[in-house]
C-alpha cells in the first residue's frame, strides 16, 4: 500500500507542484485547503498532469476541531507537508494579528495531532526571510536569525522554533524544515503554476502580467543599492526543482535518512540575479519588450540574498536543475495560457 500524505495548503503556488511531484513517485496525497488564496481549478490541472486526483478536504486549519476529526478519519496518515500560511509581507504588516492567528494556531494544531501518533513525518514550508540581510553571502544554514522585518518573517522563525522544541520533546515526531529563496516558474505543462489573486507580491508574475498586457509597467522598487546595478539581488529557483526537493526530504524522514529529528536546508540555485538582470532574461528568452520604471525603494527588502546550497547537495543529494531562462520561459507560458482561458 502506497504512503498517505497530507499536504496543506496543496492548491497554491508550490503546494499544487509538489503535490504532482508526489503522485508522480507513487505516494497517495490528501489535500487540505481553505481556497482563501487558491483555485479549486487547481485539481483539475493536477488531475490532468497525473491522471490521478487527489483527496480534497476544504477546511480551515484554524479550527481546532476540524483537525482532530481530520486526524481520527485519517490514522493511516504518514506525513504532513504545510504549506498553508498567509504569506504577503505588506499585508502582514498592515494585519498581524491574522498572520499570527493563520500561521501560528494552524501549526500548533497539526503537532499537537502528530505528537499523539506512533510515528509521523513532518516538512515545514519555511523562508530565506529568517535571515533577513545576511552579514556573508551566500547563505548557509547557520547564518544567524536576524529580528524580522514583518509579521510574516517573524511567523516562519516562530514557527521553526515551535516545530524545534516540539521534536525535542516529542522523538516519535520527525521535522525538516526547508527554507526557500525566490520560487518561479511552473509546470512544462502549463496546467499548474502562480495565480496571484490581485496585485502578485512577486517579481516574476508582475513581469508576466506587464509582458500580456494586464498591467502598463512593472515597477523596479529602487536602483540605487550597492550592487552591480543598483537593483536588488535574489535566488530564484523554479519551483519544479523545489517540489522535489520536498519529495526528496519526505523520503529522508520516511527512510529514516535523517541524522536528527529536527534538520533545517536551504533551498536555492547558490546565484544570485538583480531585478534588471530578470527583466533582461526575460526580454531575451521570450522576445518580449518589458515596460518598467524605476520606483521607490520599498519598506524590508534586503539588498542581496541567495543561498549557499551546499548542505541540500551534499546531505539531501538534491540541487536545482533548471536555469534562470527556463523557469521565466516556463513562467511565461502559464501566463499566455492562463490568458487564453479567461478570454
């Protein structure tokens, strides 16, 4: 009988791709999703990629008692994926008590029903934002946590704490945390990819959007910081390379690969790419011109961050693949589809 594993948050962004990723190395995948930030489209779209659909629950991982039931119809459950937090840093800024509420509560939940079970896995969709402005580039995981710079940093540092004093009580419960730089792209298929609900908060679906029409320009929030060009550096990496990554470190638990039961990676390209440089390589790999303008600097942007990827290479024997051209190609063709449905 194939693994049972729960993904919260499994219609979004990089839940949607990771889920595809597990059905696709034969695990059975459960979704639990409260569509505040997603599409329940997003089934059909993994539906069609695997020729398998998922388990889908919608619920609101804030109520306390939807997940205990959860759990008691569940027991066979071997692993949890969290993904689902709000995640906008203006707007945890402007609303904390909601991001604390969301993303805090909800994980409390789901330990205190895994510290009850015999065994259970655990992943932790974590931020590049602990790290807030790095004293040494690249970052390795044992960079210090810096005070965060919104509610929503401060959550995923909060949260890895919570998960680390839970795994050091609980030793039935095992927990990686993995900490993303700056996800891009989608699917080859253009069935999956982002769907930013309003204005995108990220890079990369702005210039798509911009690119189609949809928005006039794209803003470049400052070109005045000290680097190359003045414009603020970050490591993309394609979300196909980090939702298997997500798979790879499932494994890890599940194989008990692990060398505790709470470990932490980062998960980048190791490069780091200024704004002006993604706007180039999109212009050049699509062929389309992109308006821009250059903005004012924008409230808690580092200047530079991009991660050292050594420890994910070496311990979880998993490195991104795709190159900075693919995924804003792959970006770019979820665009025009995207498009081509609404129209």
């Amino acid at each position: 009988m194939n693994k049972k594993i729960l993904v919260t948050g499994g219609l979004g962004f990089i839940g949607s791709h990771t889920v595809v990723a597990l059905q696709e190395q034969g695990f059975d995948v459960v979704i639990i999703d409260n569509l505040s930030n997603s599409s329940v489209d997003v089934l059909g779209g993994i539906t069609r990629i695997t020729n398998k659909e998922p388990e889908f629950e919608k619920m609101d991982l804030r109520d306390k008692a939807a997940v205990k039931s959860f759990f008691q119809k569940n027991p066979d459950i071997e692993g949890v994926i969290h993904f689902a937090a709000s995640k906008a840093v203006g707007e945890s800024v402007e609303n904390p008590l909601l991001y604390y509420e969301n993303n805090l509560s909800t994980l409390v939940y789901l330990l205190q029903e895994l510290s009850e079970k015999q065994k259970a896995n655990f992943i932790f969709s974590s931020s590049c934002t602990v790290y807030g402005q790095a004293d040494n580039l690249p970052i390795t995981e044992n960079a210090p946590v810096k005070k965060a710079e919104s509610p929503y940093g401060n959550t995923k540092q909060i949260g890895e704490e919570i998960i680390f004093d839970t795994c050091k009580v609980y030793s039935n419960l095992k927990a990686i945390c993995l900490r993303y730089f700056n996800p891009i792209g989608a699917h080859p298929s253009a069935e999956i990819g982002e769907l930013p609900i309003g204005t995108p908060q990220n890079l990369v679906p702005f210039i798509t959007q911009t690119a189609i029409g949809k928005r006039k320009e794209l803003s470049v929030f400052g070109n005045d910081y000290p680097t190359e060009d003045g414009t603020c550096i970050r490591d993309y990496i394609h979300v196909m390379d980090l939702a298997r990554a997500h798979v790879v470190a499932l494994k890890r638990l599940v194989n008990n690969e692990e060398e505790s039961n709470f470990e932490v990676f980062n998960l980048g390209t190791g490069q780091g790419n200024s704004v002006l440089e993604v706007i180039n390589t999109f212009e050049e790999s699509t062929g389309q011109k992109l308006p821009y303008k250059i903005a004012n600097r924008r409230e808690g942007d580092v200047i530079a961050a991009y991660a050292d990827t050594e420890k994910a290479n070496n311990e979880l024997g998993w490195k991104a693949d795709f190159s900075l051209s693919e995924a804003l190609q792959s970006a770019w063709k979820w665009e025009k589809a995207v498009n081509e449905r609404n129209n």
